[in-house]
C-alpha cells in the first residue's frame, strides 16, 4: 500500500491554455508574469522580497520545464536546476468555466460538462424576486451590494453602513458564486453561515456553484479585515470523484483548508481547517503525520488566489510563492518509500491581468516521490488525468474521465 499527498497551489496557473480567447484570458499566464515582472524590479516590496523569482526546488521538480512546454518559453530571470528529479508535465482544463468546483472536481477525475449560471456583471446582480426571497426567509431589512465586486473593496465601500443598517453585503463575481459579507460581531457569524445555507437554496435553481460567506471583523473602512471562518456552500459533484472511490475502498481522505467545502463534504473522511498558507503547510504535514497506508491528503492552499491572484498583488503572490517552495523539503523529510506527492493548481489568477478575476491557463503537474523515476509527461489532455494518477497509484479502479501517468 501507498499514500498520496496532493497539493493545490490555488491559482497558480502556467498560461497557454488552448482555449483562453473563448475566455477572453489569451496570454494570460499567472507564473510567466509574475516571474517578468519580478525580473524586471516590478515585484520588490521593501521588506517582503526583491529581485527576480527564486523558487529553487519547485524548479529541480521540473517547474521551469513545465511552463516552457504550457506557454513557450522559460520564466524570465529564474535559474535553470541541473537536474530534475520530478516527473513533470502540464495540464488542460475540459470542464466549462474557470472556477474553484470545476478545477477541484475535475483534480478529482470528474469534469463538469454543464454550464453553470452566472449573475449579470452589471447592473443590479440579481433578480428582484431572489433578493426578496432572501430577506424574507433570512429575516433581514434588506440588502446591500447587488453588484459584481471585488470582495476587499465592498467591503470596504459598504461595511460601515452594513453595522448601521444591519443589511447583508450581496455580490458575485465572473465565477458561479453568490457572496455574502457581514461583520462577525455586529451580525454574528452563525447568523451569517444560517443565512448562506438559506441562500444555498434559494440560489439553486439559477444553477449556481457556490453560496460564500464572507465574515470580517474591524469597526471602519481602513480597519476591516476578513478572517479565516469563510465557510463555502457548494453543490455537489455531478457523479462520485476520486474521494468517494477511495472512501467505498476503505481509504481515509484527510481534506486541509476548504477541501471539505469544495466537494460539499462528500467523499471526506477528516476535515482540518486552518487560516494562510503557513498555518494550511503546519496542518498538512501533521496529516501527512497522521495519514496511513491507502490514505490521501488533500490539501488547498487558499491564499495564492484569495489574497494576491484577486487583489492583483504581483510582490504578494511571488512572495507566497518563494515562502511555499522554502518549505517543500519539510514535506520532503516525512515521505516513506511507496509515497506520492503530487503539485498542481486548479485554475490561473493572473495578477497582471485586467479585472480581478480567474484566468482561463493550464496548470502545472509535478509528482514525485521515493523510487519515482524523473521525466515529462507533456501536456496532459485533463487535469482528470491526476486524480487517475492517484487511484493507480493507491490502487483503487480507474474512473472513466481521465488516464494515469503512472
């Protein structure tokens, strides 16, 4: 028997996807740029990082490799290892859309082949009969937003008279979302998550992915800060993923960070949640810790997208990046001979890009592991193609959507 470690780098997307015009995301390419820009003085913030790109042990795992064959040509300013020791490769997205469920789902070996409803981008968001549906059966006075935005600046715009009025903040965004802010001590937090589940199914027969809440604290627009109790209420799969085969075989999936949100709970054996990449990398080594033979950890790390890929933050997120690679050899200590590990991300995030929005990109694959031999394996039809990976490798049957490269 086997574990698996799988590792989503939240939006870290390698450009080159062969259908971003549809998207209007055309040369969008969230490592590409961020690695020009740092190379180009673009990404120095004093005391958090300068100079160009380092991500030194992602690149001996075939990183540089990768984002040549997604998009063309090396990283701008980023050493060359020399050697690889992964097998390295990168990936298409089949499913429709650019969002966290299709990316995640489609990881797990299950596409989405539908069409998810979206909410107008302008004007009011949502229709009148939804918003006094939610009022009514949320026993609120109202509601603010009704828009598109980008969440840190609503909240900012509206937070002050959302503790005067008591009205929740609405929005979405170009994802297959309904989002909902409200002040942690002013609303209180179980309010907020009973108004979301009401939400959940208020939303449901505009086909709509996810219901977000989105709890902040602080008393005025300078001091509002979003915290670490977002609770995201999905939809489920549209058939069984990767987790359910492993959880029908007996095998245990320990879900670190909004995993367990993502796949609507199902298919989870163990959820552990934690704020920020430091906090989500502690907890999943202590699961790695805990995992036995047969298990998967499958572990989200949040804040590529959410506090850099959105806010359109290039010294942020190289930062984060550089931080996350420092810590690969910890993950790289605790393996035991038969382990997999596997990097990947489920969609881009740009921060160079206009908007403050997903990117439509293929993403990297690198798995490696104890007696893993190094090489490439191209770019991969689907992302499918990791979750089958991991069922071979754990030994559960193979789904029908995708094809291992082990």
């Amino acid at each position: 028997m086997a574990r698996a470690f799988l590792f989503v780098l939240d939006s870290f997307g390698v450009g080159g996807a062969p259908d971003a015009a549809a998207y209007g995301d055309e040369g969008a390419d969230t490592l590409g740029h961020i690695a020009e820009f740092c190379a180009a003085g673009a990404g120095d913030r004093a005391g958090l990082r300068s100079g160009p790109l380092r991500l030194p042990n992602m690149s001996e795992l075939g990183l540089m490799h990768i984002a040549r064959a997604a998009s063309g040509q090396f990283p701008a300013g980023m050493s060359l290892p020399e050697k690889v020791y992964g097998v390295y490769g990168a990936a298409n997205e089949i499913s429709r859309g650019k969002d966290t469920p299709s990316g995640h789902w489609e990881i797990a070996g299950t596409p989405v082949n539908f069409d998810w409803g979206y909410f107008p981008t302008e004007g009011d968001a949502f229709p009148p009969e939804l918003i006094e549906a939610l009022c009514r059966d949320g026993d609120v006075p109202g509601m603010l937003g009704n828009c598109h935005a980008s969440g840190t600046e609503i909240i900012a715009r509206l937070g002050e008279e959302h503790i005067r009025t008591g009205k929740p903040i609405c929005y979405t965004s170009s994802d297959s979302v309904f989002q909902v802010a409200a002040h942690e001590a002013h609303f209180g937090l179980e309010r907020l998550l009973t108004f979301c589940r009401i939400a959940r199914g208020l939303v449901d027969p505009y086909n709509i992915g996810r219901v977000i809440a989105r709890p902040f604290i602080g008393q005025s627009a300078s001091t509002f800060q979003r915290t670490g109790n977002r609770r995201d209420f999905s939809v489920l799969p549209p058939e069984p993923t990767l987790l359910d085969r492993l959880l029908q075989n007996g095998r245990h999936v320990h879900a670190v960070g909004k995993i367990g949100d993502i796949f609507a709970h199902q298919g989870i054996s163990r959820v552990i949640k934690a704020t920020g990449n430091e906090a989500l990398m502690d907890a999943s080594l202590s699961a790695i810790d805990a995992a036995n033979d047969g298990d998967l950890v499958f572990t989200n790390f949040v804040d590529f997208d959410m506090n850099y890929g959105h806010r359109r933050d290039v010294p942020g997120y190289a930062a984060a990046l550089e931080a996350f690679d420092a810590r690969l050899p910890e993950v790289h200590k605790k393996l035991k001979p038969g382990d997999l590990v596997v990097l990947t991300a489920d969609h881009g995030c740009d921060p160079t890009w206009r908007g403050t929005d997903h990117t439509r990109e293929r993403v990297p694959v690198i798995a490696y592991g104890p007696g893993i031999r190094s090489r490439s394996i191209g770019i991969r039809r689907t992302y499918a193609d990791i979750g089958e990976s991991i069922a071979r490798h754990l030994g559960v049957a193979a789904g029908p959507h995708g094809r291992s490269f082990l």
